[in-house]
C-alpha cells in the first residue's frame, strides 16, 4: 500500500476590478498590441483597498473546501504559497487559518516567488506520504499589484492579483503511475540569478520594494528550464511527456508557455492556458488555472495532470499528479 496526496478539492477568488490592457494606455507609454503581442495578456484583476493576499486566499480556500463538501474542521494544515503576504510576520497562512475559524493543526507560509506554488504542493505531498498531516489545503495567493513600479512599463503590464486552492487528502494507492494523487515532484533553485529578478525592498531597507526585472533573461531561461523539470519530474514517476493530459503551466506569457509545450513534443490542445484573462499573478497561478481548467471541463477525473513554474531566485520546479 502507497498513501497518495489526492486533489479532493480546488477553487480560486478573483478581485472584482478587471484592469484591461488599455488602461495601462494612459500610464506609461505602451500600447494593448505589445501587451497582446509580447504577452498573451488581455486583462488582470487588481485586489480592492482593504483586500489582502490573505483574504484572497481564505475566499480561495473557502471554495476548495465547498467543491470537496468538507469543512475546515477537518483539515489538518495550511500551506500558503506567497511572497506578498499582508505583513512581514505573522506568516499570511495563520491569517487565513484564522478567517476560516480553524483553531487547531498548523499553517505557515512558503516563498519561492512563482515557484511557490509547485514547492506548496512538494512539501503537503511530503506531509501527507509520511504521515505527519491526512487532509491539506494548499493556497498560492497574491497582491503583487503593491510591489509593481506603477511608472515601469517593463513590468507593471504583466502580473495581476489573484488566489486559489486545492484541497489535498491522504488516500491509499497501488504504488503505481495510475494511482490517482501526486505522482513526483522536482525542485530547483540557482541563488546565482538573483540580480534578474527581484523586489528591491525588504527587512534590510525598511520599505516594501517594488519588482525588477530582466525580462528577456529570466525569458531566455524560462523555457529551457521549464522543459528540464517537467520531463525529470515524468521521468521520476516513469511516464513520459505522451501520457500527458494537460500541462498546466505557470501563466507569465504566452511565448513561454508555447515554447515550453513545444519542448515537451505537446500541441496547445493539451495546455490550460488563463494568462490571456488573469496576466502573471505568481505563485497564485497555477491554482488559480487548474480550478478554471477543472470548472470548463478540460481537466477530468484520472487526466494526467503536469504543471511547472518558474520565477525569483531563480526557484523553478513541476509536480506530476493524477486528477
Ligand atoms: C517582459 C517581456 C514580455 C518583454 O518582451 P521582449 O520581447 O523580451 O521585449 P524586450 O524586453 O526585448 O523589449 C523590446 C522593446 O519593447 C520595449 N518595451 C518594454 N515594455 C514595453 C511596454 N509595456 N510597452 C511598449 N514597449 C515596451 C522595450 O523598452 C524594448 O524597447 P527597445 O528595443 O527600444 O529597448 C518578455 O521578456 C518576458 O515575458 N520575459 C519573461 C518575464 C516573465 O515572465 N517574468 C516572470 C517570470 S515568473
């Protein structure tokens, strides 16, 4: 007997201000064509004053547990994936813990910027295969609309705000590549890359920062690096990139995406793509495309499910699982 970490649950909150390319028309000096052309972006939603990467996530997590039928009583732990939580301390995770009104089991926040949601679901597989929590919630939320350089136009048109959840339970397996759950993880960081990617704030200088960025080198290291982990990761659980159902990757721009699918040998049919509506919202991402994915209908029971994600640090890493 395998114990498996199985997707019992997912769902997401959006804001409600939609911010369309064109607004930025009026900001700095760009246009909806480049955003479009360089992008895939359309749009992205911008948390409302008062809304915080923790109440994003809690409304997120809220809906996991609805779409699972279980309460918050019955988990176990939170794990939240973010590197714009609402203070520097106490962790956004405990925050959330508290708006659901879960007094027991624990929380805590994980950062690895746009990674952070692949390393959130490695390390609530750890737990649960080795026994240490049965039932997990596994939130990536963000507000990265507070540390964009609103005057940058380099960057202040690609991320937008956003959270999403899946719940994650302990269920027996075969030990096979069919069982249902997560099947194997790969993880990455090279601290060496720092200076192409990061917030220029912190502890150390006593303000928040906003987001820099190389863009055409974190690009260029994007879909080679992208490509490596998603076909480790199969390796490890013995499949290859033709049992894939669906990739779902994380959603910085469409150019990286499609070069990544074509890396993996895979047509865009088989790719969950939301950047068009959602823009980068980081480690939020990913959730936030696999419960749109699951809600259209693309991603169904037993589909094989890959997803990868890239981002500061450099951190980068994919999970394997079946739905
Ligand atoms: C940022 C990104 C979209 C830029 O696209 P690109 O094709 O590499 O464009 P470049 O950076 O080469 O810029 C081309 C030109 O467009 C200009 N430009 C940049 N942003 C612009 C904007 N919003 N509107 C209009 N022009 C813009 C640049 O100044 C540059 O002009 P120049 O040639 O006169 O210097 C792209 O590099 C990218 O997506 N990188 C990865 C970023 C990412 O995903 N980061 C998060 C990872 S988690």
């Amino acid at each position: 007997m395998t114990i498996r970490a199985v997707v019992t649950g997912v769902g997401h909150y959006l804001p409600e201000r939609v911010m369309e390319n064109a607004e930025f028309e009026k900001l700095v000096d760009t246009s909806d064509e480049w955003i479009r052309s360089r992008s895939g972006i359309e749009r992205r939603h911008i948390a409302a004053e008062g809304e915080t990467t923790s109440s994003l996530g809690a409304n997120a997590a809220r809906a996991a547990l609805a779409d699972a039928g279980k309460a918050a009583e019955e988990v176990d732990a939170i794990i939240l994936a973010t590197s714009t939580p609402d203070l520097t301390f106490p962790s956004a995770a405990t925050m959330v813990q508290r708006e659901l009104g879960m007094t027991h089991g624990f929380a805590f926040d994980v950062q690895a910027v746009c990674a952070g949601f692949v390393y959130a679901l490695t390390t609530a597989n750890a737990m649960i295969v080795t026994g240490q929590a049965k039932r997990v919630l596994v939130i990536g939320a963000e507000t990265f609309s507070r540390i964009i350089d609103w005057t940058d136009r380099t960057t202040c048109v690609l991320f937008g705000d956003g959270a999403g959840a899946l719940l994650l339970e302990a269920q027996e397996g075969e030990g096979s590549s069919a069982d249902r759950g997560i099947l194997a993880a790969d993880l990455n960081s090279d601290g060496r890359h720092r200076d192409i990617l990061y917030v220029d704030g912190g502890v150390s200088t006593g303000t928040t920062g906003h987001l820099r960025m190389e863009g055409r080198e974190v690009f260029r290291h994007a879909v080679e690096k992208l490509a490596q982990t998603a076909q480790m990761s199969l390796e490890k659980a013995g499949l290859t990139a033709e049992d894939i159902d669906w990739v779902v990757p994380h959603q910085a721009n469409i150019r990286i995406i499609q070069g990544t699918a074509k890396k993996l040998g895979l047509g865009m049919e088989k790719v969950v793509v939301t950047v068009q509506d959602h823009g980068n919202t980081s480690a939020a991402s990913i959730p936030l495309a696999l419960s749109v994915g699951r809600a259209n209908g693309q991603i169904r029971d037993g589909d094989l499910v890959v997803t990868e994600a890239i981002g500061g640090g450099l951190a980068w890493g994919s999970v394997v699982l079946r739905w």
